[in-house]
C-alpha cells in the first residue's frame, strides 16, 4: 500500500498532540455552561478564562478584547459588518487587497450594503501595492480596511506595519487576517482588529478567534445577546484546547521554521525544474510551510488526484473555495496562470524523506499527467 504524505496542512493541519490531551481534559472538566453559577459552570468558566488570557498574552492585548467565534469565516464575516456599522457615519466603504479571503470579499460587499469595496491590486508576488492601498484608505466615506497578515496559497507576507500606519493616519481600523500566520510567524501589534484560525495551528475544531481594540467602534448587527459578536455559548474544551495548542507550537517555532523553510526550499527548487513549471510567491518574506506552483498544459483536479494516488495530499485551485475547484482569484490577482496548480503546506515534523519522495515523484506525476492530456512534449 502506497504510503501517506499530508501536505495540505493550510487551515487544517493535523491535530497536535497537546491539543488533543487539553481537550480531553478539558471535556472532563470544562463541559458545563461557564454561565451557570455552580461547581461546574464555575470550573468551565474558569477554564475559559484562562484559555482568553493566554490567547490575549499571545497576540499583545486586553483579555476583554479576544472574543471567540464558532469559526474562521464567521469571525472575517463579524469583524467586516460590526465594524463598517459602528462608522456608518463615515460611509460604508471598504478597502481591500485582491488577495483577501473570499470570506472578506463577501462580508465587504455585504457590509457595504451597495457599495463596492475597493479592492487595492497586488504584484506578481502577491504583495498588496502600498502607494494604492494609501490612496485608496484616504479616500472619502471608508469604514475598514482588510489586509491579511500574509497569503495562505502563495505564502507571502504583507507589509502590514506600514498599511496599518497609513490607515491609522486616515482614522480607519485595520482588520489583519492571521489565519494562516498565527502560530508560525509573529503577527505583530499593527492591527485593530485581528482574526486567527486555531485549525491552523493543530487545535481541534470548534472556535476561532477575533481580538478587537476598545478603541474600534463597534454597531450592532444582531439582536441582542450576552456577546454581541458571537452569540450563543462557547465550546469551552475547544478554546481551551486551542490556547494550549498554541503555546505548545510557539514553544518548537524557532525549530519549526527553519526546517520547514529548508524544506519549502527543497520542494520549491524540485518543481521549478520541472519544464513549464511556475513557482509562485516571495521565496523569502513569505510562511515558513507555504508555497504553490503552476503547471503549463495541466488541469489542476487531474495533478492533485495523480498526486493523490501516489500518496501525497495537496491542494489545488484557490485556499479559501478549493471544493469548488474554481479558478483562484489569488492567482488571477497576481496575474499568474489559474490552472494546473499545486498548493503545499506543510506541516510540523514533517520527516525529510518524505519531501525528497515528493520532489522524486512530482516530474513524472506532472508528465503523467500531460501524457494524458496528449500534451507531452509540446
């Protein structure tokens, strides 16, 4: 039986094993409705406190300002609409690099209620143009600007700590997208508001994370409830068990991002040796675990199956509609070929041997591919 090789740990990576021990304990402990005024609401109430104080410590704010949201989407979807209605005054124009989520792009649009947002180019890297993303926040009528912290298809960073100056200057909040940053580089103060992906970092399913300034001025989008942003009780095991996972993969960072950027390398140098191969993003200010290429004369669902048979999970298509199998709107972005590609992210501990079986195997599972297709050789 073909041996397995997961390299599409990007928003799900495989559960880290301190997560899975929080979580059981956690569940133990920390089942109960932390609203309750009973030993047990009490316990899980505690258990969630600690898990907000360590996730606040971690990102450099007020515990009262990191709010827990059922996941990644809803907490893009919340941050965009309470924050455009807490300025409506001002207009509910958004500004927006081309490369956002498209999470964001529909809360934008959404939010805007008519208005489009405006949504700031990129270059071949995928790195948002600073003189337009200037321009466009000091503009008449914006309520919030969008920039993720970096790219989770390319692996890209984005010059944050000068959008967020230049949007500071205008009097607009900044919403940084760490979802896929988080956990594997240092996400910075240059933020009003911040959303984190736990999925990202090896912690089990049930929460994600939105911390907000108190000087953001937030309207009211729903009706109302004890939390105005996520109404409804918390998975408190969840949040636990993602602030635990977080310590633990800070801990091992230093050792993680050298490895997996050795590895990057390795993998990004097999695939631009292979003919009519584009490899694609920063190959330096980028994740330390993210990298796609493109691939001339190859259909992108026929590579990742091909590539799936020899044992290699991988993505394809855009990070954030990949079941649809769309063409991604990064890439188009960047003006870069939308089909054929392959999206990698790798996860923890990966052992070497399996990236040098995958830089082994990628040239004859694209000329595989091609034969096909009938198009070998051209």
């Amino acid at each position: 039986m073909t041996s397995r090789t997961y390299l599409d740990a990007g928003g799900r990576a495989p559960l880290h094993p301190a997560g899975t021990q929080a979580l059981a304990a956690a569940l133990a402990e920390g089942w109960a409705d932390p609203r309750r005024l009973h030993s047990e609401g009490r316990r899980a109430r505690a258990l969630l406190d600690g898990a907000r104080e360590s996730l606040a410590d971690v990102l450099g704010c007020r515990t009262e300002e990191v709010h827990l949201a059922p996941q990644h989407t809803a907490s893009l979807h919340a941050a965009v609409e309470h924050a455009v209605e807490g300025r409506r005054r001002f207009g509910r124009r958004t500004v927006l690099s081309a490369v956002e989520r498209a999470a964001v792009h529909a809360a934008a649009r959404f939010a805007g209620s008519g208005t489009e947002p405006d949504v700031v180019p990129v270059d071949g890297r995928g790195r948002v143009d600073l003189d337009a993303w200037r321009g466009a926040v000091a503009g008449p009528g914006v309520a919030l600007a969008a920039l993720q912290h970096a790219n989770g298809e390319v692996g890209t960073s984005q010059p944050v700590a000068a959008a967020h100056e230049a949007a500071t200057a205008a009097g607009v909040p900044l919403l940084v997208d760490a979802g896929a940053s988080l956990g594997h580089v240092d996400v910075g103060p240059h933020w009003d508001l911040l959303a984190a992906d736990p999925g990202d970092w090896g912690a089990p399913d049930g929460v994600a994370v939105l911390a907000v300034r108190t000087r953001v001025r937030a309207g009211r989008v729903r009706p109302e409830d004890d939390d105005r942003w996520f109404p409804g009780r918390v998975d408190v095991p969840a949040a636990f068990a993602a602030a635990v996972t977080l310590r633990a993969v800070l801990e091992d960072r230093a050792h993680a991002d050298t490895a997996r950027r050795q590895q990057v390398a390795r993998i990004r140098a097999a695939a631009a040796a292979v003919p009519d191969v584009e490899v694609l993003g920063d190959p330096v200010d980028a994740l330390p675990h993210v990298l796609t290429f493109s691939c001339l004369y190859v259909d992108g669902e026929a590579l990742t199956d091909e590539l799936d048979r020899r044992g290699f999970a991988v993505g394809s298509g855009s990070a954030c509609t990949s079941s649809t199998l769309e063409p991604s709107h990064v890439l188009a972005a960047m003006g870069a070929l939308t089909h054929g590609n392959v999206r990698i992210a790798l996860p923890r501990d990966l052992p070497d041997d399996e990236v040098d079986r995958f830089c082994h195997e990628l040239p004859e599972a694209v000329a595989a591919v091609r034969r096909v297709l009938g198009v070998a050789g051209l």
